[in-house]
C-alpha cells in the first residue's frame, strides 16, 4: 500500500472515531453498523458526520456529533443538498 492510500486511510479512521458503531435506521428501524465517515471540517461545532444506507429500506440515515446547534445547522445543509 503507497503512502498516499495510507493517509486516506488514516484520515477515514480520524474522521470515523467519533461516530456510534451503529445507528438505527430512520424509516424502518433496522440496525445499521456500515456508516460512512465524512469529513466534518466545513461545519464548525461537529466532530463527526456519517452515513449509512439501509439494506432493507435503502433509506439513508445520518449520524452526527457535535454541539446541538452545529448538529442542528449540519444538519439541514446536508439534507437541501442531498433531499433535492
């Protein structure tokens, strides 16, 4: 493995180990363990962003962490860019 795919790597972990191993799925319930790390830089207040999407429903379900109102703003900047 190059040195460039070990920092991506790396980074994913970093951006990962704030979130919950898993996360309930908003539409259908089922559990969700595969969350999707994102890079949460551009949203001041948040130490982490994932997402996952539901095998069975095929819904999405975000996991945020950070202060209530970084969460609050995150959150609905994520969901016009990805409800449009």
């Amino acid at each position: 493995m190059g040195k460039s795919m070990r920092n991506k790597k790396r980074k994913k972990i970093n951006m990962g180990r704030f979130l919950p191993e898993s996360v309930e799925c908003n539409n259908c319930h089922e559990m969700l363990t595969d969350i999707e790390a994102m890079d949460p830089k551009p949203f001041p207040g948040i130490d982490g962003i994932g997402c996952a999407r539901c095998p069975v429903c095929r819904d999405y379900t975000w996991a945020f962490v950070g202060e209530a109102e970084a969460v609050l703003m995150a959150k609905e900047a994520l969901m016009e860019t990805y409800m449009e």
